[in-house]
C-alpha cells in the first residue's frame, strides 16, 4: 500500500517513517507542504493522502490556520478528481471551549475563533462530498523529533536550564505520535482490504491530564535517568499557569469509535512518554570503549 504523506518534517510523518521503514506492506510518498494536484495524484496512484494535523491552532497566528485551511482545501479537489482516499488528522483545540463530559465523534467543534470555524467549514464539505475520508481529531502530540513534537521541546528546555510553563487548568489527552501512526495505517489497510468505516473518529492517549502535570512528570522522569547516566544537571523548573479561574477547560476525546471500528487501542501516554525518555537516554549515552587488546605478539 503505497501513502503520500504532506508537510515533510511533521513529528507525524516522521513517525510514519519509522513505522514504514519496519513494514513490508506499506510505502511512504512524503510531500512538503500541502501542495497536491490531480495530476500528481494520478501519477502516484497513492492508496490514501494524509494530511498530518496543524498543532495548536488556537495560539498562532490566523493567517497561518486561513493558508493550512486552503491548502486542505485543494487537496480535496483533487482527491476528489482522482477519487483518492483523503485522511486529514486535526487537533483538539477545535474544541475551544471543551466539554464537562467526554467529547465523541459525532459532536461537530463548534470554535468562536474565525479562523477556526474556516477549518470547521473545510470539515463539514469533506464530509458531505467525498465519502472515502477519514477525519482523525488527535490529542495534542508529542515525540521526540519533527515539527511540533513538543516533547522534544520540553526536554531541551528543562536540560538549558529554562523554566518552561503549562497550564494547570487544561484537561487534555497527550499523544503519541507513534501510537497515531501505528493507528492510521493500521486503519487504511483495514479499509484497502474493504472495510467501509469511512468518516470521524477520536484518537488520544489514556488518562486526562494539565499540561502541567504532563511537563512535570517529564521533568520528574528525565532528572531520575540523568541520575542514573551519572550526569549531574540543574533542570528548568515547571510553572502553572491558569487561564480558566472557574474550572478547568477539558478537552477529553472518547475514543470508544475508533476501537469498535477498527480494534485500534489507545496507548497509555505515561508508559509512551517513558519508552521515549529511555530512547533519548540511551541517544545521549556516549558508546562504550573498546578494551586495549594489548601488544601482538
């Protein structure tokens, strides 16, 4: 199965990468940007687009989410030329004001934000006129490398020695960008394979949690493996922010669709975040020296 994947450089795609590189049955096209036409699709032939999600688009500049929501845009003109499957992942921001309970698929965001009612708009025409689509809405990603890793970015903070600031009254699901790619093509080759689950599904890490107690646990976890290293470094400190003074806004996805649909599990953020902490350990390890073999005789 052969996928083309747009914007080069996501930690999605690069997730997919990994993913693909230990896979037999798959094959990646991966595209900067979001430039995609009819004749393009035709010539690769790709088994589906996928469309990498634009992370947090509530705190960039608008005109940044207007170009991503045309650039979507295109790329479904021209899956619908071509008759291409199109996966177009999103972030849960959408949901600006979040819900008490958790939100399921069928409940359209509904943003005050302009800007974010565009992709709303771009939302409702994929779903009413091109009925090989996927629309994933994703909790906020993190990994080790790519654009938008934010994992990555709270690590190089903490071991500069910065302070690094999360809200303590956000609710979110943190997600791995493994597991999402792990997910997706496990979804797309169920559906080459003549599943007709078409349409929108939730997928997220397990156990809601602040931003703050995220960042916190992983300044918590990375001092004790430094430790271990035997490397003595002084962390950046992790401090709350509160934006809602009511209650806590919570953005909690229910991914109960997703799993009936295609038996796609969601992974635990705490033990994802671990394995990748252990990675990056183990990358900051220095190689061990070979022994002396002493003099030849």
């Amino acid at each position: 199965m052969k996928l083309l994947v747009l914007d080069a450089g996501h930690c999605l795609n690069l997730a997919l990468a990994r993913l693909v590189h230990r896979r037999s049955d798959t094959e990646l096209v991966i595209e900067p940007g979001l430039k995609v036409d009819a004749a393009m699709l035709r010539e690769l032939a790709p088994a589906a687009v996928i469309i990498p999600p634009l992370a947090a688009p509530m705190e960039i500049e608008p005109a940044a989410v207007v170009a991503h929501g045309e650039g979507v845009d295109a790329c479904l003109a021209a899956c619908r030329e071509t008759d291409t499957p199109l996966v177009w992942c999103v972030s849960d921001q959408l949901y600006q004001d979040g819900f008490e309970t958790p939100i399921d698929e069928h409940v359209i965001p509904a943003p005050r934000d302009e800007s974010l009612r565009r992709l709303i708009a771009i939302g409702d025409r994929i779903r009413q006129s091109h009925p090989h689509h996927l629309i994933v809405r994703l909790g906020p990603l993190f990994a080790l490398e790519g654009g938008h890793a934010w994992l990555s970015g709270v690590i190089d903070s903490l071991v500069a020695g910065e302070e690094v600031r999360a809200a303590q009254d956000v609710i979110l699901c943190p997600t791995s960008a493994d597991a999402v790619a792990m997910a997706l093509v496990g979804m797309l080759h169920q559906l080459a394979c003549g599943s007709s689950a078409w349409g929108a599904y939730h997928l997220a890490g397990t156990e809601p949690v602040s931003a703050y107690t995220f960042t916190s646990m992983v300044r918590t976890q990375l001092s004790t493996r430094l430790e271990g290293l035997g490397e003595r470094v002084t962390l950046g400190e992790v401090k709350a922010l509160k934006h809602h003074h009511d209650q806590p806004l919570r953005r909690v996805l229910n991914c109960r669709r997703v799993l009936e649909a295609f038996g796609v599990h969601q992974k635990p953020w705490r033990l994802e975040v671990g394995r990748l902490l252990d990675e990056w350990c183990q990358a900051r390890r220095p190689p061990p020296v070979d022994e002396a073999s002493g003099p030849s005789s």
